[in-house]
C-alpha cells in the first residue's frame, strides 16, 4: 500500500482550532456516543449554550468554548458524537482525527450510565490514543430511575484511568469536572491504563508492527493505535498521519512494508479488512463486557413500560405514518394561527420605517434614483422577507426543537428508513429532510450525517422537494384564497394547514421518486444499513428549547436569506424602473416569459417572479403583485380578498393557483441552497443537478395539470 501526497502538512495538528484561543490554554475534548449528554456538559462548562440534540449525529463539526478551573484555562472542543473510531461516518471521522491529530492535552469521555457497556467501546479505543483521559459517567439520575448502579471506584481501578459520576444537567456537575481535568493534568501520564487484548493473530501481528511503530511516532502519536490503522489499511487516515507526523511513514517505507505483509498473512489465515474489523469489534465488545461484570447492577423490572408503549404507537405500522402527519398538521396549524398577526405587526412598522429612511435621504439630498435603489429596493424588500419569514420560523423551529428535544425525530427516521431502503438510499436521509422544512441549505449541510458519499449525494440532490420555511407564506396564502373558500378563522387555518400537509405529502412523495430515479440511474449502488439509537422520550427542556431554536436557527437561516433579500431588492427595483421604448424591463421580460408560462399553466409575470425570487423564495408573490399593478416597487400583499381580486383580474384561477403552488413546492433551490450544494459536494456538476432535477420535476407536472385543464375546459 502507497501513501499518496497531502497537502495538509502540519495543519493536521490543529485541526479546526483557532489558534489564538489556544495559547497558553489546555484543550481537552469532549468525546462521547451520540445522545449521552455530551453537548449538554460542552454548554455547562463553557456558558456557550450549544444547542443539544436529541437524535444522533447533530454535531457534524466541532464546536469551541473557553472555560476556567482553580488551577488553569480550558479549550473545550466538543467533538462529533461516534460510536466508534472506525471512521464509518463523517462525525467518526472527524471525531478520530480531532482525539489523533487535534493536540488534545487530555479527552473528556461521557457516557451514558443507563448503557455503560456500550458506550466503554468508544472509551476503551480513545484509551489507545491518548495518555489522559477522565471517563464521566452521565445521567445518574436516569439510571437511578432504572434501578441501575454503577460503582465508580471499582470503573476506574479496572480501567486504570480516573471516573467521575455527574449529571450534566446539574450546575453542580461543571466544578466537579472540573477539579477531575485540574487533578488528571497535574498527576503523571496515565501509564497502568487498560489494553484490550484482541485475537491471537491480530495480537502477533502488532507485537512485530510495535518497534518500527515506535520509532516511527518519536512520542507523537501512539504507536499501537497507529500498527491497529496500519492493519486495517484505512490509506486516508494514514495519509494524514504521514502528514501529522512529517513523512516518517512514508520516508523510508519500512513500516509500510512490514505492514503489509501482516496483512497479507492475515488474509492468508482468512482474515480479510472485514473479518479483521469483526474481530477489533469483539474484542473491544468483549473488554466491555467483563469491565461491566459486577460495576454495573441492578435494574427495575418494568422500567421504560410506558416508553415501550409510547414507540408501539409511534413506530407501528398501523399509527405511525398517522401519526406523523397529524404532528405536522398540527405544528403547520399552530405556525399558522400564530403567525399572521406578529407578521402584520411588524410589516408595518418596517414599512413605516422605510419611509422615514426616505424622507431622512431626502432630507440629505440623496439623488431620488439612489433613494429609490437603496430605500424603495434593497430595504422594502429586505423588510418584507424579515416580516413574513421571521414569525412563522420564531414558532416553527421551537415546535420542531421540541420533537427533536423529546426524542421523537429518531423515530421519524425509523418510520422512514425502509421506505429510504426500497428507493436505493439511507434511513438517515429522514432526518436531513426534516430538517429541510426550516431551510433546505440546513438540511443539505445536515447530510454530512450520512457516511456513503453516493448516499449523501442522494440526500443533498433532493432536500429541495421538502418545501423550506420561506415557501409556507406563499403556498398559505394561495390555500385560503383559492381553496380554502368562505371559511374563516380557526376553522380557515385548520384548513390551510391540511393542505399544506397534503403538499407536504407531494413533496415527500416527489423525494422518494427522485431519490430512486437517480440511485437507478447516475447513483447506482447498494443501500447501506445504519445503527440508530432510539434515545428515551425525555421532557424538553423549554427555555434552552427557546433560546436555541431562535439563536441557532431562526436568526440564522433569517441572516442568510436576508444577506441575499438586500441585493435582489435593488435590481428589482431597477428592472421595474428602467424603461426601454417606453415599458419596464420587467414589463418586458414578463412578455417575453409569456409562452413558456402559459404552456406551464401560469403566466410570464409569474414565471419572472420565481425567477427574481431566487434570491430569496419569500418575494415570489409580492413581485407578481407589483408586476402586475405596475408599480415601482415591492407591493404588500394586503387584505387577502383585495389580492385575489386583483389575480382574477390578470386571468388567474384554481387552475393558476394549482400551478404556481406545484412549481413553488418543486422548482430550483434559492441561492443559499445552491451555494451549500456547491460547498458540500465540491462540485458545479452537482450542483447545476440539483437544480434541474426539482425543477424538471415542476414543469413537467404543471404541464400535466394545465394540459389536463384545457383539454377538460376548466
């Protein structure tokens, strides 16, 4: 096996830190399973507030934080949460490279008390890597619940490193843990620390690979760690240890040769790279198991009943799926009703900001096609995306944290995952979809949860089928006017959050069949199984819920779009202003749009609206209103009865309605999407198909559905 050339060099050792924030601090990272309490300990510690997930595999990067003990300062670097440091998927990864390559200064691993066994897997692997390792023990109060006990004095004596009880949730916890890290850096290296003894073969075969190992690390990188790597043959962790440690692997390829002929004296004994993985997880599951016998007891009989129950009905084939809808229907419902009056609200009072900004530019003697650009353009449209988006995702993202928080998204992903299976692709992509409904450039990023590349292709090319947060107040306000009739108030809403579950419905439908046409297609390949813990159903913890969700998300997805709204309210403006033999460019290119928007069952003001909406899917709508009363810019929408009126008039029905609702649910992605595919995959290619998959997907059934209309005369 050849290494190939990295460019990383000497970068490996820092990994994603600042090195500011490194001087003269010790970094400890903060390892640990999915779901142990891992962030929850991160933002005890560092006052940071991370946002703490209740679903596997949130952590995707790793975040930062500053804190202080008695004795020193402390980087604490929370790492992805793994299962292992296999590296099967991107947080493994990331988190394996972080505890090799980071220059920890000594690793923090939590664990779940509840399922000890397990999560000593992980810790028994990072206790191969590095000299200094404190084992917290999380969740007491849960395992006590249970009926579960653990003695910690007997843990630590059998692990030869120091274990520490907490509740992360407790602001007790942050001064334990932090006498544990001032304690383990002061005493010497951790030399007496437990070593799992794998098989008989894999045993000789690093007892030979250790000298050359050794020599080789110079005391920079534990050498049976790296001999285990070496065995294994992952060449793009070992070209990043080549890199970490300058060369020395591949400088005079000693240790390289002789590891490979290990490997091929394993293969010859029938262990190939995947009975050699097999027999590294059964000693490690087996270490676990006999350093549990007589640590780990008691356990109340009955406890977890009522979760039980609860996951018959929410994962059962019977109300599951029934379920499911009737949570989205009713968190549409309550974004709805609760929306719409913060959202007059505060329209005008930006509005009536805006035109004391023109009267203040003015005033200064601002020339009236500057006032127009900056004021009338980049600041109207600005402050219609802030007032339409801002209310619905201020009630949305803490109704969807609250799922997430308690525990039920992971069985949304269990629901999920065999219908994912059938379509070529994995369960996992369940999650990243939902994540879709708040911003679809969120749920793209969110795919680096998934370990098959063609997989995360899958789920990257198709995120945009789920409508985003920014589509809802169009597609609402076409439901009450065209559809929802002559109802009014809570009966009106609850018909439009029925139907928007039924577009949702569409969209998910339209998921499915994209994600299989492409894995038959340009993604062939196998679908891949994955491990997803069901965590128990935990009560939310509200005011970090709140915060969370309107810090981490709302303001952040509202900065994102509102830093593309500015720029395309300017040339808005300009095209609606900028006349060429006596008619507006818009007016202009809406005429020249008119076939094709026509034969699509809508009209060319229409299909130039969506157009200039790529900036932002919020000002869709409002362009065609001030298209079509020529106007010099952005037109609120009003009175909904005023707005239907005025679409009547330009030719509009059900029919048109119909459309410009399906093209809204599947059409290319706003440029915030686009540019995250672009990131996330390196790639133009991909990114031009994820533009043209969805919106092949929408012209097609638009055309299906206005052809049918004319030929039945409706």
């Amino acid at each position: 096996m050849g290494l190939t050339k990295s460019s990383t060099g000497r970068r490996a050792a820092g990994d994603g830190m600042d090195s500011e924030l490194r001087q003269g601090r010790s970094v400890a990272a903060l390892a640990g399973n999915p779901n142990v309490g891992k962030s929850t300990l991160f933002n005890r510690l560092t006052n940071m507030n991370q946002h703490t997930g209740n679903w596997p595999g949130k952590t995707v990067t790793s975040a930062q934080g500053l804190c202080r003990s008695e004795e020193r300062e402390y980087l604490m670097v929370d790492i992805p949460g793994s299962y292992s440091l296999l590296a099967h998927s991107a947080e493994e990864e990331v988190a394996r490279d972080f505890l090799c390559f980071g220059g920890a200064d000594a690793v923090l691993l939590v664990c779940d008390a509840g399922c000890l066994e397990r999560n000593l897997n992980l810790a028994l692997q990072t206790m191969e890597l590095s000299h200094r390792v404190l084992v917290c023990v999380n969740l007491l109060d849960e395992a006590g619940r249970k009926g579960i006990t653990v003695d910690l004095e007997e843990l630590s004596r059998r692990l030869g490193v120091p274990v520490i009880g907490i509740v992360a949730r407790e602001r007790s916890s942050r001064a334990e843990v932090l006498r544990a890290m001032d304690a383990l850096l002061d005493a010497p290296e951790q030399e007496g620390a437990y070593r799992v003894r794998y098989s008989a073969p894999v045993e000789e075969a690093l007892a030979r690979l250790l000298p050359l190992a050794e020599a080789a690390a110079e005391g920079r990188m534990e050498p049976r760690f790296l001999c285990l790597r070496l065995l294994e043959g992952d060449e793009a962790f070992l070209n990043r240890a080549d890199a970490f440690l300058e060369g020395a692997l591949s400088r005079d390829g000693a240790l390289l040769r002789a590891a490979e002929q290990e490997r091929q004296a394993l293969e010859a004994r029938g262990i190939d790279r995947d009975g050699f993985e097999d027999l590294l997880a059964a000693g490690l599951v087996m270490a676990a198991e006999e350093l549990c016998h007589g640590v780990v007891s008691g356990s109340r009989e009955g406890y977890g009943s009522r979760d039980r129950q609860i996951d018959r009905l929410v994962t059962g084939r019977r109300f599951g799926y029934p379920l499911m809808l009737a949570l989205l229907a009713l968190i549409f419902y309550l974004t709805i009703a609760g929306a719409n009056l913060p959202s007059d609200w505060l329209m005008a009072r930006l509005f009536r900001l805006q035109e004391l900004l023109a009267a203040w530019a003015l005033r200064l003697g601002f020339p009236l096609w500057l006032k127009g650009l900056l004021i009338d353009g980049a600041f109207r449209v600005l402050a219609w995306v802030v007032s339409v988006m801002l209310p619905p995702m201020a009630i949305f993202f803490p109704l969807f944290t609250l799922l997430e928080d308690a525990g039920y998204l992971p069985r949304i992903a269990y629901n999920l995952d065999r219908p994912f299976q059938r379509c070529g692709a994995c369960g996992k992509q369940a999650l990243t979809m939902a994540m879709g409904f708040g911003c679809n450039a969120a749920g793209v990023v969110g795919c680096r949860i998934i370990g098959s590349e063609r997989e995360r292709l899958l789920a990257q090319l198709t995120n945009a089928f789920v409508p985003c947060n920014g589509r809802f107040p169009g597609l609402i306000a076409l439901l009450t006017m065209f559809f929802v009739g002559a109802a009014s108030g809570a009966l009106s809403t609850l018909l439009s959050a029925l139907l928007l579950t039924g577009l949702i419905l569409l969209g998910t439908a339209a998921t499915f069949a994209a994600t299989r046409f492409l894995s038959a297609t340009v993604l062939k390949g196998t679908p891949s199984s994955f491990i997803l813990e069901l965590p128990p159903y935990r009560r939310p913890q509200l005011l970090r819920v709140l915060l969370r969700s309107v810090l981490d998300r709302t303001l952040f997805v509202l900065g994102r779009a509102a830093a593309v709204a500015a720029p395309a309210g300017a040339l808005l403006w300009l095209l609606a202003n900028l006349s060429l033999g006596g008619e507006s460019l818009l007016a202009q290119l809406s005429a020249l749009l008119d076939p094709l928007g026509r034969f699509l069952g809508m009209d060319g003001v229409i299909l130039l609206a969506f157009i200039l909406g790529f900036p932002a899917n919020e000002i869709v709508l409002p362009i065609v209103l001030m298209a079509y009363t020529a106007q010099g810019s952005l037109a609120p929408l009003g009175e909904l009865a005023q707005v239907k009126a005025l679409l009547a008039q330009n030719g509009w029905t059900w029919v048109t309605a119909l459309c410009v609702m399906l093209f809204s649910l599947m059409h290319w992605p706003c440029s915030t999407t686009l540019l995250t595919v672009r990131k996330e995959t390196g790639s133009w290619r991909w990114t031009a198909v994820a533009a043209l998959l969805p919106t092949a997907a929408g012209a097609l059934l638009c055309a299906l559905v206005a052809s049918a209309a004319r030929l039945l005369g409706l």
